[in-house]
C-alpha cells in the first residue's frame, strides 16, 4: 500500500464523478467511456497501483519507454494502446508490443503493421491479451485538427482514403478516429474539433459500411467536452497521475 496507489485511486474517483456528470449533460451513460491511463513518464509501479484502483486501459507515446516497462506488467490483463506519433522503422516493434495503435497517420505505417504483425504471429501464434487471442491489430486512425505544422495525423482530406486502405488490411482492425486539438486555454472552445471527429467519423462509418464504435478524444484537461461531444475514450494522465516531470 504505497501514497502513490491511494492518490491515484483518488484521483480516478474524481474522474470518475466528472465523467458521470459530463455524460448526463449529454445525455450519455458513464459506461460508454472508457478511461485509457496515460502513464507516459511514469515508473511501471504507477501502472500497477492504476489497475489495482480498476483501469484496464493504458496508453504510451514511446516504443522505447514501453519496452523497459513492459515485461514489469505483463502479468496484468490490460489493453496496451501506443498513442504517440509512430516512426516506420519502429513499427514492427510496436505492431507486437501493443494491442493497439490510436494513432496511425499514413498509409505507409499501416503497410508496415500489418506486415509486421504478420510476420510476428507466424512463428508462434499464442499472441494473447489477456484471455483473448489477437488475430489482428486494433488500430485507430489519427486526424489532424487544427493547421499547426509539427501536429501528426492524417489530413481530413486524405481521410476517407486511407480509411478505405487501412479497413481493407488482414491483420488490422479499423475501431474509429483520434484526435489532438490545440491547446486553447478555454476547453469550450475545442468544442467544434471534437464535434468534427464525430462527424468524421459517423461518415467514414457509413461509407465504408463499418461500426467503427472509438472516438479517442479529450484529455485531462479538456475531457468533459470531448465526452459531451461523444468521446468513447479520453486519454488521461495528469489528472490521474499527477504533473509529469518534463515535457513528453
Ligand atoms: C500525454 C498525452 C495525453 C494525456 O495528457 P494529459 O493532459 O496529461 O491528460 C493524451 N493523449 C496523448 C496523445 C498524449 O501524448
């Protein structure tokens, strides 16, 4: 029983409260969002006392951060998402080191991951999450929002197209859309960003004629208005695990 396990089960009450609210206002039930635990920048312990508080969901940016991680939990039945911008050659690494890629932006990074999964799962095939044996990556795609440069994800334009691509691999599985918006002190207005990744994503579903059930959006400090606007997922870390110590 560390200070650290408490104050992260505190904090998921908290939120967990937040949740409930931000959800009736639209309507919606707590249950159709689920909390994907950023735990980026933090040690492997701050994972395990997160399950212990009852997160299943978790979500880093680095291949290589996850690695030294990654065999400290691996007992825990989780779903592992990389949400960080994805590098070709690391992506046959992260293809079989997650259970999910939230942020696949071109068509080439989805080649590669579903030819890497392939090729991984060939020699042994007891790929399991858990109880669950992975026959393919889950994958979302992810949309850029807003018109800053440096800022990874698809074009809305080259949306449909690379959706068309990546419903079309074997060994990926197309769940839905993420997005990053800018940072706006005012989480109100971000508004219009979430409500665009709805409707993207409603679109893409019809036309493609797939469920695609995530919408990956909203964060610590903007989460109750993604959630209002129909987020599925938030991606949580400061206001579950506190400040991070440097900018990740
Ligand atoms: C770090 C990160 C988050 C979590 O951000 P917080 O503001 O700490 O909740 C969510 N999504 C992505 C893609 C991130 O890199």
């Amino acid at each position: 029983m560390t200070a650290e396990k408490s104050e992260i089960a505190t904090n998921l009450e908290r939120l967990q409260e937040q949740i409930k609210r931000a959800a009736k206002r639209a309507g919606r039930r707590a249950e159709e969002v689920t909390i994907v635990a950023v735990s980026k920048t933090f040690p492997f312990d701050a994972i395990r006392a997160a399950y212990d508080a009852g997160l299943r969901h978790f979500g880093e940016n680095r291949v290589q951060e996850w690695e030294t991680k990654q065999a400290h939990v691996a007992d825990l039945r989780a779903t592992w998402h990389l949400i960080g911008h994805l590098q070709g050659n690391k992506a046959r690494r992260a293809a079989n080191l997650f259970d999910r890629v939230d942020s696949v932006d071109s068509l080439a990074l989805a080649q590669k991951l579903d030819a890497a999964f392939v090729a991984e799962s060939g020699a042994d095939n007891a790929k399991t999450n858990g109880l669950v044996l992975r026959d393919r990556l889950q994958v979302l795609i992810e949309v850029k929002s807003g018109d800053e440069a440096t800022k990874s994800g698809v074009q809305e334009s080259d949306l449909p197209g690379l959706a068309e691509s990546v419903a079309g691999f074997a060994h990926l599985e197309l769940l839905g859309l993420m997005t990053i918006p800018p940072f706006l002190e005012d989480p109100k207005q971000l508004r219009p960003y979430f409500s665009r990744l709805r409707e993207l994503r409603n679109d893409l579903a019809r036309r493609l004629n797939l469920p695609m059930p995530v919408l990956s959006m909203g964060m610590s400090h903007d989460f109750e208005i993604a959630i209002e606007e129909g987020a599925t997922e938030i991606r949580i870390g400061t206001a579950l695990f506190g400040q991070r110590a440097a900018k990740a």
